[in-house]
C-alpha cells in the first residue's frame, strides 16, 4: 500500500512538472511565432508602402500624359519625404523602355536637361531601359544613365514588370551606388502610354517606361525596425544567395543554442525570399521560467516527507506490533496463571465442600446419639424431674440440649443441601406444579388462599428436583419471617418463556431493607430478630447457588413494610457452558 502511494504521488509531481514544462513551452512558442510574424509583417508591409509609392509615381507620370521632364520628377520627388516617410529606400526615379528608333529623339530630350548626361554601359541588347531620372541624385549620381538592360537580374524583372502589369523586384544585384557593394534589389512599377493594359501583346506595344526604387537590403532591414528591439534575429536568402544575415557572432545578442527557430518562405513581388528566423539571448532571458524546476523539486521534497514519514509509520508500526506481541505473551501468560489459580481454587473448593458435606454427614450420627441419650435421661429422671424437691436447673439444661440438638440438626441438614447443589444428576422429570404448591400448604399449614399458583407454566421439566428445593426454601422462608403467619399471603408466578422458566415469589410480609439485599444470600446470613424462630441461614444461600449453577441469577425487590419478591429464571433444558 505504501509503494502505491509513493508510485501515485511521484506520478502526479512527473506529470504536474511536464504538464507545467508543456504549458511554459507552448507559452515561450506562441511568443515566438508572435515575433515571428511581426517581423515578417513589417517587411510585407513595409515594401507594401514602398509599392504605393512606385504607382504614385506611375500616376504622377500618367497625369503628365505620360512623361516628365527632369524637373517635373524632382518636383513630386520631394513630395514624397522619401527620407522621412520610406526609411531603407534608396531614391526613386524614372526608367525609359527605348527601341532603337527611339533613342536619338530620347537623348536629344535628355542633354537638354543635362549636358553631361550619357548611357551607359553599352551592349548587345536590342532595347534599352536607362535610368532618366533618380532622387535624390546627389547620392544616386552613378546610377544616372545606367541601362538595366544590361544586366540579366535587372532586364528580366523589368520585362517580366512590363509584360504582368505589377509591380515586381529583381532578384540580388549590387547597387553601382552603394559603395559598400553588398547585396540590393530594384523595386519596378510599370506605365504604358494611355494607361495600364490587359493583355501582355497590349504591354509589349505600349509601354513608355519603368517608375522604379532602388534598395540596399541592409538599409531596408534597419528601416524595418531597431534590431536591438526585436527578440528574434534572421537572414534571408534569394535563391541560394545570402542577401542579408543577422547571425553574427559579433552580435551581442547571438544565440548560438536559440530556444525556437524556423524557416519561412516570403513570396513577395515574383521573388522568394527563405527567412531563418532565431530567437537571441534577449528572447531566452525574457522567456526563461523556473516554474516547472521550482514544481519538480517541491514535488520531490514533499516525496521525500512523505517516503520519511511513511518509513517512520512503518516503523512504529513495526513497534507497535511488537509492543503488542509483548503485552498479549504477558497476558497470556496472566491468563494461564489465572487459569491455574482458578483450577485450584475450584479443587479447593470442591475439596471444601466434599469436606463440609463429609463433616455434616459424620457429625449427623452422633448429634442424633446425643439427642437420644438425652430423651433417655430425660425419661430416666422423670419421676425425679416431678418430685418437689428436683432441682429445676435438671429439666431447663436438659431441654437446652434438647433444643440445642435440634438446631445442630437443622444446620448439618441446611449444610448437606448446600453441599448437594450441582453434585447430583439433574432430573429430567417433570414437575407438577400444583402437587409443589399443594404439598407446601400441608408441610407449612397454609391455607389454599395463602399459597396461590399462577403464571402459564404447570410443569417444570428440568432439574425438578433442585427446583422444588429452591421453591421450598423461597416460601417456608416467606412463611417464617412473615409477623403474622396465619396472615401470610404468597404468590408463586411460573411463565413459560421461549427456552426457560421466569419465576417470581412474592409474599405480603415485613419486607427486607435495601441495606441487606446483597448479604441475605450469603451462607448462615440471617436477618432473625428476637422472638423470631431459629434459622440455618443457608435457604437463600442454596437458592442462589441453585440459580447460578444453570447460569441465571436471582434478584430480590423489596423495601420494609411493603412485603418481598424474589424472581429468577429457571431452564427448561440443559445449557453448554458457554451460556
């Protein structure tokens, strides 16, 4: 049982602890997908914004009927605080889609504005797309001129924005005015001459020119948002090419072990962007829990209380059982003691009453010897005892052994009874009731109304014979110490119960004090008064005993003056010992 509690109570703190380590795991992954997609919101937004503002350049062209002059661009350049309002871009400028055929009337147009101004670099392509126009010039100057045609990234995004209508990147390049030459990309939004077109041979037949942004990537990056605000850290490559990368080990921040990385594919402009996204230190700091540690180690010192305190429950119970052990060897051996004491006392006292009825039995003959010897003297000396002059002591001592003798009698007689109960073999016969009664009223001079039966039972059939001893004494007792015997009235009630007899003697006599109840019963106990007649004080002794001996007992309720009854019950076969 103990195993099973120490098992169930370590399986509850496991799993509290791993429930706490899922809860915190899925609440640290839920943190990082949140800045997960913030960052990768912000770059969708970001060159969002940047596209609104390539179309505003398109409609500014557009609202010019389709071409601007130098100073006409600059003017809605400065419109648009491209400093201010679209941090990481380069500038914003105006790239011409030329023929062949266009391109004298194109550059006449060109060096009226600036005379310096000259394509650049020559190739074998059979259009040009040069750069007509890009602010702010001071820090563009050396992409003034450039023709994207030149180069594959450049050209296949500008024919693939012509020939779709929408906006479109292209893929790594070094920007010619980024003196840092790391990696950049051109931002191209086409216009066609009467507005935008629906098919592609439309496109193709009308496009006028490229409104377009060039960026620098690591510029655009830090325009997103303050890297030391973020709490994740990424690189993003086009294609196989790193374009851009924040896993330094530089970085203060690096993580060489992050907590969550992923990556993540950014379909953006006809370009895919693949983000490794890691969290860095400051996300570990931030999203480091000791709450599943401090759950796992309060489990296991409460598991270890408990291991202690089942351990020393064990072992007091260990003492306890053997305490136990102790205290019942000594009782046991207490009761075999007791029992050898009672073996003895019950051979005493068997011993004692075999003895006294011995005694009783020897001592009979001679008492009666001395009572005949006595008459014999008596009748001897009768003429003497009648002459005048007999000295009158003669005739009072003789009938003081006389009496004397009959007393002694009436003694060895009660004390030969008291030694009979439980040694004779009980009778099985039946017992009229009414022949006891009736033969009571002879033995007693009683007259029928004096000594009445009643009750539901007219037979005892167990015992009878030590039955009608208990009876006798009962009523010739009620019947002696009653003031006024001619006046004694005795009642003796037999009912007839399931397995016994419930009997009750009451008689209308002087009543016993409460005082002497428990003593009347005891052996030569009596309660004789002066001019009471003599008793052996051993009747009630051997009711008592009798009523004992089948395992019942007798009461007596009574009080002076309002008469005596005594009840007991009597059984109708024999009993075990166990009852």
């Amino acid at each position: 049982m103990h195993v099973i509690v120490v098992t169930l109570s370590i399986m509850m703190t496991v799993g509290v602890w791993l429930f706490s380590e899922r809860q915190i795991e899925t609440r640290i992954k839920s943190r990082f997908e949140l800045s997960r997609d913030r960052a990768l919101d912000l770059i969708v937004d970001r060159m969002g914004q940047y596209e609104d503002a390539l179309w505003a350049g398109v409609s500014a062209v557009e609202s010019h009927g389709g071409d601007m002059s130098l100073e006409e661009w600059r003017i809605f350049a400065n419109t648009l605080r491209i400093e201010e309002k679209y941090p990481g871009i380069n500038g914003i400028g105006i790239i011409h889609y030329l023929n062949q055929e266009d391109i004298p009337s194109y550059m006449e147009q060109r060096l009226r504005e600036r005379e310096s101004y000259r394509v650049h670099p020559p190739h074998d392509e059979e259009i040009q797309m040069p750069i007509s126009f890009i602010e702010p010039e001071a820090v563009n100057a050396a992409a003034v001129g450039l023709d994207v045609a030149h180069e594959q990234n450049r050209r296949m995004a500008a024919l693939a924005s012509r020939d779709t209508g929408e906006s479109q990147i292209t893929g790594p390049i070094v920007l010619v005015q980024d003196e840092g030459s790391t990696p950049g990309f051109l931002f191209y939004a086409p216009y066609y001459e009467g507005g935008p077109r629906d098919t592609v041979a439309e496109r193709r037949e009308s496009i006028l020119g490229i409104v377009y942004a060039p960026f620098v990537v690591r510029k655009l990056m830090e325009g997103l948002l303050a890297k030391d605000l973020r709490e994740v850290r990424f690189s993003i490559r086009d294609g196989d090419e790193l374009i851009y990368d924040e896993h330094s080990a530089d970085d203060g921040l690096n993580d060489p072990d992050p907590m969550h990385s992923e990556t993540v594919e950014l379909n953006l402009y006809g370009r895919v962007w693949t983000l490794d996204m890691r969290t860095n230190l400051a996300f570990r700091a931030n999203n480091t829990f000791a709450q599943p540690t401090v759950i796992l180690l309060a489990g296991l010192l409460i598991e270890a209380l408990i291991i202690s305190l089942l351990v020393m429950m064990s072992r007091a119970n260990r003492q306890a059982i053997a305490y136990a052990d102790k205290v019942t060897a000594e009782l046991r051996a207490e009761r075999n003691k007791l029992e050898e004491t009672n073996a003895r006392l019950i051979k005493s006292n068997d011993e004692l009453e075999q003895f006294a009825y011995v005694t009783s039995h020897d001592l009979k003959t001679p008492v009666r010897g001395i009572g005949s010897l006595t008459e014999m003297v008596k009748e001897d000396l009768e003429d003497y005892l009648a002459s005048p002059d007999a000295n009158p002591d003669v005739q009072n001592n003789l009938d003081h052994i006389i009496e004397r003798v009959g007393r002694m009698n009436a003694l060895i007689g009660g004390i030969l009874e008291f030694s009979r109960v439980g040694r004779r073999v009980p009778s099985e016969a039946a017992l009229d009731l009414e022949k006891i009664i009736e033969d009571l009223r002879s033995d007693l001079s009683l007259r029928k109304e004096q000594l009445i039966l009643t009750g539901s039972a007219d037979t005892v059939s167990y015992d009878s014979q030590m039955f009608r001893s208990v009876l006798e004494n009962l009523v010739s007792n009620a019947v002696r110490y009653h003031p006024e015997e001619s006046k004694a009235e005795i009642i003796v009630k037999v009912e007839m119960l399931d397995d016994r007899y419930r009997v009750a003697v009451s008689d209308n006599g002087k009543g016993i004090d409460p005082r002497y109840h428990s003593k009347i019963f005891g052996v030569f106990q009596t309660l004789r008064e002066a001019g009471t007649p003599e008793s052996t004080g051993v009747g009630l002794a051997i009711v008592k005993k009798a009523v004992e001996q089948h395992g019942f007992s007798v009461s007596v309720d009574s009080s002076p003056g309002s008469g005596t009854v005594f009840r007991f019950d009597w059984p109708k076969q024999a009993r075990n010992n166990s009852n």
